[in-house]
C-alpha cells in the first residue's frame, strides 16, 4: 500500500469525478482539479465566497460549488473554463444543493426546509417541490437516474414521496412506519429503498417501489441505534453502522445478518497496518533568515509518512464526553469498493473524517480536517 503527497482543502471537500479522471478539493475559495494519475492542477477557479459544499456532475463535465452563507451557488465547466452559471436563492436561504441524475438540474433546499427548487440549466425552467423533511439523508436517487425519493414530514408523520426526474410529477406516495425518519437509500438496481430511524432507535425498513414493506430489521434495543448505512454496488449487500461500533452485513434475499465486524481496541488479527507518522523539518542556522521565512511557507510545515506497525497494534481511545451531544462514537462512515469485495469504515473520533473509494477499487481517497491523501492498494499480491 503506498501513500501520495499531502494537499491542502477546507470542509473536507475532496471528490473524484464519476468518469475517475479528475480530483476537485477546495482551498476556502477557490476549487482546484487535479488530474487523479499525475496529481498536476488542470484547472483553477474562484468563487465569491468560502465554499460550503462542491459536486460533480453525473457525466464530470460540470461542477458545482455552494455558498449557504450568501444563498448562492455556482457551476464551472471542465470543457468551457470561460463558461459559467450562478443562481441566488435570495432572502429565502439555502442550506443544501446537488445535482439531479443527468447532470443539468440542480435542486436547492430553502431554510428551514420550506421547499426544493428544481433549476434547469438548459431551458431555466424552475419547478417547486413542498414538505421535505429535515433530516440526515432525506432525499436519494436510484442509480439509473430515473426516480428520486424524498423524505417529507406532514401532520406529525413521515411519508415518502418518489418523483418521476424526467418531469418532476409524483409517482408513489405513502406512509412509513418510523417515528422519526431519520434518512433513505436507494439499492444500486433501484429495486428496493432502505429506510433507517433517527439514532434513538436501531430499525431499518426495506420498502419496494410501490411502497410495500418488504422487510424490517433491528439489532438491538433501548440504545442508541443506527449511525450510518451503506448499499455494496452489486446490490447484494447493505451495510449498517451504529453506535455499538460494530458493522452488520444484510443480504438482499432474507435480510438477515451474513457477517459482523467489530473494531477492537487491539488489533492483532490482520495481515498489516499502517500507522501515520509526523514529524517536522530540522531547519538550520542558514535557513533562518528572513527571506526564507517569508517565501518557503513550508520551512516549518508538518510532514508525515504512513509505515508498518508490528502487531499487536494499540488503538489510541478517547473516551467520549457522555454530556455533550453527537458524542464521537460508533461507526460514521461505510465505503464498498467498486467490486464489492472490500468496505472501508470510520470509527470513533480518527482524523479521518471521509472515505471515497476509486471507481477501480484500487485506491482509496483519505480525507481529514484540512489535509488529504490517496490510499493505493497492491491488490496484485492480495489475489495472490
């Protein structure tokens, strides 16, 4: 496993595009492609304000950047560097945005979750969807682009709507059996579409299209339940993180548990692991001068290496303050390689605060509070 170089970016925004090509992060303002295989900068664009999210389109030809501060957000083209869009949402506010399947609708979600403005950078056409639901994940499409799920809270109840993206009219519309919904899924072929409580609950419920429940599963009970979900790409897997940290494997044809993995204190069970190591620059009496203080930014910079550790292996704890809320336990984040034959996950308070797999399954982006670094795996010798 061999790691690149570390690079700057701000709110951990660092996404490869769909097509694999590019890398995009975010430096307060400005956004920076990258090439993925050279890691050279390609193109370099400034916004009018820090930036608080950043997407790729479907097909990598267009970016977006958001400001939710301003209620704004702007779209760059990879093709036409010249070329540029801009929407303000006005006084009304914005708290999310993202693209729609294909890459030419952006949905805005107003404050306080009052609407979703559907914008068309083709015709501007804008269309307004009411009732979303402020939650952790309330609206997902499937994997075809050909239907999207929205979560929406109406006289005290959750219900779910899937809307038709060709035109944005409603398909299906009923009620979950949730108390408080805490987010949606839809499974890569676009057959079924997990549903999850809030943390106060373990409870996952499998609907079908129509709006059958097809099955329910909780682990456990009177604990805080579900932190984080994820489908493998083949669709044959759903992965479930909580707050017991520990991972539970369903397969698609019973939904009941095929496999467990836990995250011990003391790891001494695997091949190898890899433990970062910093440490900074011995500067001398020659370097000291003003002008190499002032021009080289990076005299006194931190630089780090990952190396073998020999096992067994101590995991450093922090004990989490239990009087404070959103404690940092549990496992936050499940990434499936593109095979679906490995899943990377976050547990506890690591520096780590993002994991983005490569469409080849061979490398593995890391992305923590104001660095990144990508992961590659020597797959090779592991089918050996």
């Amino acid at each position: 496993m061999n790691f690149s170089e570390v690079f700057k970016q701000s709110n951990q925004l660092c996404k490869v595009s769909p097509d694999g090509k590019y890398l995009a992060t975010c430096v307060q303002y400005r956004l920076v492609i990258r090439d993925i295989n050279t890691l050279q900068i390609l193109n370099l664009y400034t916004c009018l304000d820090q930036i608080s999210h950043m997407e790729w389109s479907s097909d990598s030809l267009f970016i977006l950047c958001a400001m939710y501060k301003r209620g704004l957000v702007q779209v760059w083209s990879l093709e036409q560097p010249d070329w540029h869009c801009k929407i303000d949402e006005g006084s009304i506010g914005l708290v999310s945005s993202r693209w729609s399947p294909d890459g030419r609708h952006i949905l805005n979600t107003t404050e306080f979750h009052l609407r979703i403005t559907v914008w068309s950078l083709c015709t501007k056409a804008v269309s307004y969807i009411k009732y979303p639901k402020a939650c952790q994940k309330g609206l997902d499409f499937s994997r075809d682009g050909c239907y999207m799920a929205l979560a929406e809270r109406r006289d005290c109840k959750d219900y779910v709507s899937i809307f038709v993206c060709d035109d944005w009219h409603l398909l299906r519309h009923f009620e979950t059996e949730t108390q408080d919904l805490s987010g949606l899924e839809w499974s890569p072929n676009g057959s079924v579409l997990a549903v999850w409580e809030s943390c106060l609950e373990y409870k996952i419920l499998l609907y079908s299209l129509d709006g059958r429940l097809l099955s329910t599963y909780s682990a456990y009970e009177w604990s805080l339940g579900v932190k984080s979900v994820s489908w493998s790409p083949s669709s044959q897997f759903l992965a479930i993180g909580s707050f017991d940290e520990k991972v539970r494997i369903l397969n698609h044809i019973t939904w009941k548990k095929v496999a467990q993995f836990e995250h011990p204190a003391v790891i001494d069970n695997t091949k190898t692991v890899y433990k970062e190591i910093e440490k900074r620059p011995t500067v001398t009496s020659d370097e000291m001068s003003l002008h190499n203080i002032t021009v080289a930014s990076s005299l006194f910079s931190t630089q780090s290496k990952y190396e073998i550790s020999p096992l067994p292996v101590q995991i450093p704890v922090v004990k989490p303050d239990p009087d404070r809320a959103n404690p940092k336990i549990g496992v936050s984040a499940l990434a499936f390689s593109s095979d679906s034959r490995y899943v990377a996950t976050k547990n506890g308070g690591f520096q780590v605060h993002s994991l983005n797999w490569h469409r080849s399954g061979d490398s593995l982006t890391l992305i923590g509070k104001d660095q990144l670094c990508l992961c590659y795996m020597d797959t090779e010798q592991d089918d050996k």
